[in-house]
C-alpha cells in the first residue's frame, strides 16, 4: 500500500463513523494488517483522535467554512476533519505534510475541485491557532446533555480535569499469568526486550511504548493478558480463594474472570458466560492461550437457567453506558443520556437475577465502567433495599489504601490514573 494508505483508512473510518455510527474498531481492525506497521499507530492515532476531539475540531473548522459544515458528504468532511486534528493536536506531522496528503486524498476520493478547497482550507487552519468557544460541550466534545451531568455532578473545573485526564494516553497495563512464569521473570523477559515495566500491583504492570499487544513477548505462549487498572482492582475485591466457586455472567473479553482464577492459583472453578456464542469465543480464545480451565457458555445474565452451582462468588459487571472509558471510546462521548436512561433498569435486573446463586455467606461484585450515580451505587441501593439478606461491604478491606477513598464502595475516575470505574462488594449475610 502507498505511503497515505493510513490516512486514507482513517479518513475513511471518521465518515463511518461520522455517517453511520459505526466504532472506529469495526472499520480498522481488519485493514490495519495491510498497513506497513510504521503506519499503523498513525492510522490509529488520527483515527481515534480526529473523533475524541470532533466537536472541537468542528468549531475551528466552520471558521474556514462559511457555508457551514453540513453542506459537505462524509469523506471530503472527513479529509478535513483529520487533517485539522494533524494540525492542532499531533506536533510531530510538519503543517506542510498534512496539507499536502490531505490534498492527495481529496484528489483521490473526491474532485480536484474539492482538492483545492481542502489546499485552501488546511493552509489557512496551518497559519492560525487553535480556537476554544468556552462552552464546555464542545471544548471537550461531549453531548451537551453528558457535559451538563458531568457539570452538575463534579462541577465545571474537575469535569474538565477528568476531561483532560481521559485525552492522556496511558502505558498498557498487563497481568501476568503466575501459574506460567513469576512476575520476577516475567519483568527480565520484558527487559531483555528493551520494555521497561512498572509494577503497579502484585502481578500488574505497567508498560510503556509497549506496541502491537500480539507482538509482546510471550503473548502466544499465554504468559498474560491485558487488563486496566481499575478493572484488577475489582478482581481484588472480590478475592477469589482456591477451592471456591465463581460465576462470571457478563464475561467478555474475560479478562476479570482470567484475573481472579489467576489470582485463585487455578484452584477454583469458574463460569463465564455472555450474550452471544462471538463474545463467548473471546473468552474462550483467552481462556486457551492463557491454559485457564474455565467453564464457558452462551447465555444472556437476565436468563434464569445458568448451568451453575451455588456459587461462593459472583462477578457481576453489567452493560452500562461507558462513560468511564472515554479514553478508550471515543464514539461515546457523542451520547446523549436519554439513550441511556434505560440502563439502571436493566443492571437492576441482571443483580436481581445472578444474586440467586449465591450462597449464603458468598460475596456478589457489581461493577460497572461508568462513573454515573445512577448506574452505580443508585442501583446497589435500589437492590440493598429489597433484599435485606445482602449487605456491603467496605472496599478498604480488600484494596490498597491509595486507592480507597471515603466510601464503602469505589468509584475511580480518569485522574486517578485508571479508567472511569466503579465497583461495590455485596456479602449475601443468610
């Protein structure tokens, strides 16, 4: 492929996106492979970049725009909403070279008419600043309705600081698979490679400029899986024992039920279930890299027929609106609250339905990767209320004290250095 096939691809993925909905994910994980791998981080970067900040971008843009934005189809729109991205937010691409590859593109794609628009666009946006409208929503490129709760909840100044912790990008964080290698030895493998690792936590680390995920040492011989921060430290609160039973009913990719039958020395016996036989496969495929015994099985949590045991713990992280994962999703930023507001219903009904397994004595972990009350601690209330057999129980119990805070449960935010979190420990008393 020719040196623009990156931008290109993520041209190509921001009209998607921008015409369709459709995640960035779904159109670059299958063209990225053809993408000589020097242009891969671009693809992404751009791609993922150009929507993370596409409110803003498209505030400057109207500026060079004076019959407005909606005038424009997806791709010549898409060609300039990159290049603008290029321009203002990735310091090392010279003004000279957006210009001329987003001029390329437009050839390519659109009309040498088009083409001379863009030229004339792009080098102007190059001779000017980066303009701010002082409106929070656009600022940040929110939905105007998740930037006013976010205001209302943390007021303006923190909800942009969380805004502008969810831009930084993060080391990859790994837990390694101690039933194969410790993480003594693990950290000298990724030494002897020229990765520098952090440990973070017992067998969680931290990687800087880690690359491909496929391509770290001992990926194919299952010697860890990735998993954030804040989602370890659920696995952690939950403390699954050897000999113990576990049910996973909101599974994929598996990553909390490979960490917490990890963290039981492969003494336990686990149940991992999700929606679909694909989501399923995932943990499957996990599951056999890793060479974790784990039950798995296609069934929907709000079912009531999970071919399971009574159970000693239960891992109950349920659909939510993502708010938390900003950083990682940058589509979600676009929602608005009343495609959500379903949601506390439906997470409800799933803890109503998994907490039937539980024996008496057993301990359920509801968790969520959004940082809205009402899907979080609103929802363990409504359930604490109608079941007085189950009580909660105080995450500094089980959790570093730099992490706890001044709640029974957990809620984490991006500048705490984790994805957006929250996690609660229910003990079912009789």
């Amino acid at each position: 492929m020719n040196a623009n096939a990156g931008r290109e691809l993520a041209v190509r993925a921001v009209a998607s996106f921008t015409e369709k909905g459709t995640f960035l994910s779904d159109r670059l994980e299958s063209r990225l492979g053809e993408l000589a791998p020097v242009d891969r981080g671009l693809c992404t970067e751009i791609a993922y970049g150009t929507v993370e900040r596409l409110r803003l971008i498209d505030y400057n843009l109207a500026h060079f725009l004076h019959a407005g934005l909606a005038r424009f189809e997806p791709i010549p729109l898409a060609i300039l909403r990159t290049a603008l991205y290029q321009l203002y937010f990735l310091e090392r691409v010279p003004a000279y070279s957006v210009c001329d590859e987003a001029v390329e593109l437009a050839k390519k794609l659109c009309s040498r008419k088009v083409s001379g628009l863009v030229n004339a666009v792009v080098r102007r946006a190059g001779r000017e600043k980066l303009r701010l409208s002082g409106k929070f929503a656009v600022d940040c490129s929110l939905s105007d309705s998740l930037a006013e709760r976010l205001c209302a909840l943390f007021g303006e100044k923190e909800a942009r600081v969380m805004m502008d912790a969810a831009l930084r990008r993060r080391p990859l964080t790994v837990v390694v698979n101690n039933m194969k290698i410790s993480t003594e030895d693990y950290c000298n493998l990724l030494k002897q490679n020229g990765i520098i690792p952090t440990v973070i936590e017992e067998n969680l680390l931290e990687l800087p400029n880690a690359g491909a995920v496929p391509g770290l040492p001992g990926f194919s011989e299952g010697l860890f899986h990735v998993q954030d921060t804040a989602s370890f430290l659920a696995c952690e609160l939950l403390e699954l024992r050897p000999g113990e039973r576990c049910g996973d009913f909101c599974a994929a990719p598996g990553g909390k039920s490979f960490t917490s039958f990890g963290r039981a020395q492969g003494r336990a016996e686990l149940w991992a279930f999700d929606l679909s036989e694909k989501k399923v496969r995932l943990i499957r495929e996990g599951a056999k890299r890793l060479g974790y015994p784990i039950h798995t099985s296609a069934h929907s949590a709000k079912e009531t027929d999970h071919p399971v045991p009574e159970l000693d713990k239960i891992i109950c992280d349920v659909p939510c609106s993502g708010f938390g994962v900003l950083g990682k999703k940058p589509e979600i930023r676009y929602k608005e609250l009343a495609e959500v507001e379903r949601l506390p219903e439906i997470q409800l009904e799933i803890l109503e339905n998994v907490s039937r397994y539980l024996r008496p004595g057993g301990a359920l972990l509801y968790s969520t990767c959004t940082i809205l009350p009402e899907e979080n601690r609103a929802v363990v209330d409504r359930f604490l209320s109608a079941h007085p057999e189950f009580t909660l129980v105080p995450c500094r119990k089980y959790l570093p004290e730099r992490f706890c805070k001044e709640t029974e449960d957990l809620t984490l935010l991006p500048q705490d250095g984790t994805d957006g979190f929250y996690m609660a420990r229910l003990r079912r008393v009789k």
